[in-house]
C-alpha cells in the first residue's frame, strides 16, 4: 500500500534540485571536459578556477580532486549582516532581507548609476528562447569583485547549499563552526517571521489579498508550506461556518414573520 506523498514539493526534492546550483572549484588535478544534460563542462586546469553543478562539486571534493570556492554570502561577516539586517532593520522587522537580483532586475549598483540592466536570453539545443531562474543562475559563484556598498544577499537555495558546504567542505568554508551557528540563527529567525504572519493568513483566507514571500528561500517554503496551508484552510473553515450560520439564522427570522436585524433597528430609531 502506498502512503500519501504532501503536497507539494518535498525537502528532499528541494535539497536534489539544489544540487544544480553553480558554484566554484579550484581543480586539484587535470581532468576532461564532460557532455552532461544540463550542458558542457569545460575542461578542469589546476589552479585555474572553474564553475560547475554543485553536484559534481561535491563529487570532486570527496575524491580530493577540487576544493570549493564558499560564495561570497556564505562567509561570517556577510551572514552577521544579513542577520542583523533581519532582526534590527526597522523596514523588515515583518518581512525577509531582499534577495539577489534575477536577471533584468535592477542591483543596489544600478540604482545609484540609473542604469536599467537588460536580461540575456538563453537558447535550448533547439532554438527555443528561455531565460534561467533558480538553481540555474550564478547566485552562488564566488565572485572575484564585489561593488562597495552592495549588501549580501540570501540567494533561493541558501539553506540547502550551506548545509552541503557545511558537511563536505568545511575545510573550505571561513570559520564553519560560526557559520553554522549563523545558519541556524539566520533559519530560526527567519521561520519565526514565517509563522507570525497569522493576520496575513487570516486576510488570505478571506480574500483580501495573498501572502508575500518575497525574499523566502525554497527549503523555508517547503518546511512552511503545510503550517500555510493548514492555517488557511482552517481559517477558511471557520469563516464558512460562520457565514452558513449566519444565513441560517436569517432564514429564520424570515420564516418567523421577518423579525430581523434591520426591524429591531428600526424600532430603536422609532423609539
């Protein structure tokens, strides 16, 4: 007998499609390019950097043929910041710090310059026009320069990338006892607001409006979603409950002569 899957995506589909996030590698030895399904891999020439899946990153590292290069927000001082960000910063006291922006979207950078970026389209092996979203932008690539007053940012697959950096190579991370402190910190937080949203939810169920999650990563969806779910579902509920009883009990009023709210109204005014 099969035992009913969640819906919605589970963690662990969510930690296998992080595993296609491009990351960075020093090659420790000489090896051949590949022809993989997501696209070529160049060939890999010590000490010169190269980007590859995360999983055949990982796959090296074990092997001891590549050392990872940690992304630029996985590093101490970027988490404390980003942490202080979410716990201090008046303007997102309810809300998550801003993510990276995708392609097309305007930087930190490009706001002060009044550039406007433009997003490069990518092309499948048949022609077809798409442009990449996440695991399949460069979000975690170490980056050689980073403009002066740029903040860090949370890319989508932050949790599920740290976690894996954190338990294959950790020799390669800055401080990784600190690091995963901050991780915890960051993820505690960061669900906390996620359940505080109870009003929002509340309005969701109604119809008011949906629920912002701009900013919330694809683990923090995944673990959330059925607290989300459960909540509007029950709200909903009660807020049908209400209505059938309320139509109830107009009926019956209605059924006893039309003695209703509007008549004891009018009779207070009469009065």
């Amino acid at each position: 007998m099969a035992f009913p899957l969640p819906r919605g995506i589970t963690p662990p589909e969510i930690a296998f499609l992080a595993e296609m996030e491009q990351v960075t590698v020093v090659p420790r030895q000489r090896l051949e390019g590949l022809e993989l399904l997501g696209g070529p891999v160049e060939p890999l020439l010590p000490p010169r950097r190269a980007t590859l899946p995360l999983w055949l990153a990982l796959l090296l590292k074990r092997q001891r043929r590549a050392n990872i290069v940690p992304p630029s927000w996985l590093h101490p001082e970027a988490l404390s910041l980003i942490l202080e960000i979410e716990t201090q910063h008046s303007d997102y006291q309810n809300a998550f710090s801003p993510p990276p922006p995708l392609p097309g979207q305007p930087s930190v950078r490009d706001r002060e310059t009044q550039q406007t970026p433009v997003a490069v389209p990518q092309y499948t092996q048949d022609g077809e026009r798409y442009y990449a979203s996440p695991p399949f932008l460069p979000q975690n690539v170490a980056r050689d320069y980073i403009p002066p007053g740029e903040p860090p940012s949370l890319p989508y697959h932050w949790l599920e990338v740290g976690n894996m950096l954190l338990d294959a190579a950790s020799d390669d991370l800055v401080d990784p006892d600190q690091t995963r402190r901050l991780l915890k910190e960051l993820r505690e937080v960061r669900m906390a607001k996620f359940r505080a949203g109870t009003d929002v939810l509340d309005a969701a169920a109604i119809g008011g409006g949906g629920v912002a999650l701009t900013g919330v990563g694809a683990m923090e969806i995944g673990e959330g979603r059925g607290f989300v779910t459960g909540v509007v579902d029950g709200l909903r509920k009660i807020g049908a409950s209400k209505e059938q009883a309320r139509r109830e009990q107009m009926a019956e009023d209605m059924a006893n002569g039309g003695y209703g709210a509007t008549q004891d109204d009018d009779d207070d005014m009469e009065f």
